[in-house]
C-alpha cells in the first residue's frame, strides 16, 4: 500500500509539473513615442533571460502606451493568459493600437526568440478586428476582460488573429528575430505585450526543463518499483 501511495504522489507531481506551464519573461517598456496621423510611433524595451538582455523594439501604431511598468493592468485576468503552456501573466506595460492609419506593426528583438507569445487585449469591440501576421500564430488561452469578451472571442484563419471582443495569448512556434502584422478593421483601442521562455541560438537556453523532468520522475518510479520488488522475492526466498 505504502509503494503504490508513492509511486501515485511520485506522478501526480510529474503531470503538475507538465501542466503548470512555464514561466515567461514579458517586454519591460522603457520608452515609447505615440503614432501622429501616417508618422508611425515607436517603442522599445528589453526582455531579460538571466543575464542575458535581449533589445525588444517595436515600429508602428503607438495610440498610447504603458512604460515602466506603471499604469492600470489590463492584464488583470491571469486564466486569460496562461494554461499549459505559459504560467504567469504580464504586468501594466502595454502598447495600445486603434488602426487608424494603415501601418504595418513590426517587433524586433536583438536576439532571437523560440517560440515567443503575444498577449492581445480587447482585439474587436462591436466589430470584428483581425491582425494579419507574417507568421502563424495558435491561440493558446483566451477569456472575458473589463468590456466583456468570451472563451472563444478570439479566433485564428491562417495567418490572421480575429477579434470580437477577444483577449488572449497567440504563440508563434519557432525561432523569430522579428513579428510584423497589419490590422483589418479599426477601433479605439486593443493592445499588446510580447514575452518569451528562452533566446536561440547566441545565447541562453532554447528547451524548457519539463519533458526531461518528466523522464527523470518515470525512470525513478521504474527503478524504485524494480528495487522493491527484488527485495521481496530475496524476502521470500
């Protein structure tokens, strides 16, 4: 009884420990310049991966931005943001967009990303809003906000994130140096955020630690299970 007792706490951690998502570091925002009439704005922050420091700039649409980490967190609802994949949910910092010029949006980063997730807040509002992305994005969470929303208010054809009120977080698998979109629609406001789990090649880790933990846990359940098994057979001999 006490081996099975065990060997059921033993997985049940590994499982929570796939489960749990990882944790992201978000885009801290030091500077932004709003967007004036087809002039675009301009933004630009850093992501810190231990003692890496990774350059985020953004070009494009600014309506208004969030710095430093300081005004009213949009990002107030964390099972909008996280799930299995992504454990925790950015702070104040935000860029807000209202499309009302046609610009192209594009974000930088000095080193590249792997697997890099942008959170949208309020895409769509008694419209529907689509950001056309140069690359293909799978939603990963998505849930009501301060204006109402729903689980399935986002949605995703193609290339292309649309909006009815959505609010959620958007990955794009694989190493990118930048993300560029345009946006169909327009309103007064949605915004974004961008975060990452680790850099690429040129610095810091590129495989999040759970599936090897996971191999670990299973290999010490079959040996334990091997060991104790053998005692009994010596016990009965």
């Amino acid at each position: 009884m006490k081996l099975k007792i065990f060997v059921s706490t033993l997985t049940l951690l590994a499982v929570s420990s796939v489960h749990a998502g990882t944790l992201y570091t978000y885009t801290d925002w030091t500077s932004a310049t709003d967007s004036s009439g087809a002039t675009p704005g301009s933004a630009s922050g850093t992501l810190t991966f231990g003692s890496n420091v990774v350059n985020v700039g953004y070009a494009g649409e600014v309506t208004f931005a969030q710095i430093n980490n300081i005004g009213t967190n949009y990002y107030n609802l964390p099972t909008d943001f996280t799930g299995s994949v992504v454990a925790n949910a950015p702070g104040p910092d935000i860029i807000a967009l209202q499309e009302a010029s046609a610009f192209t949006d594009t974000l930088t980063f000095s080193q590249p990303l792997v697997n890099p997730v942008i959170d949208i807040v309020s895409l769509g509002a008694g419209n529907t809003v689509g950001y056309n992305f140069n690359a293909t994005p799978i939603i990963l969470s998505q849930g009501t906000d301060d204006w109402g929303g729903c689980d399935t208010c986002l949605s995703v054809s193609g290339n292309t994130v649309d909006g009815a009120e959505g609010t959620g977080a958007v990955e794009f698998v694989g190493t990118y140096s930048s993300i560029a979109w345009t946006t169909t629609g327009g309103e007064y406001w949605n915004g974004v955020t961008v975060g990452a789990a680790a850099i690429g090649t040129g610095g810091g880790t590129t495989a999040t630690p759970e599936p090897g933990s996971l191999l670990l846990v299973g290999s010490g359940i079959t040996g334990l299970v091997g060991m104790l098994r053998r005692r009994r057979v010596a016990a009965r001999s």
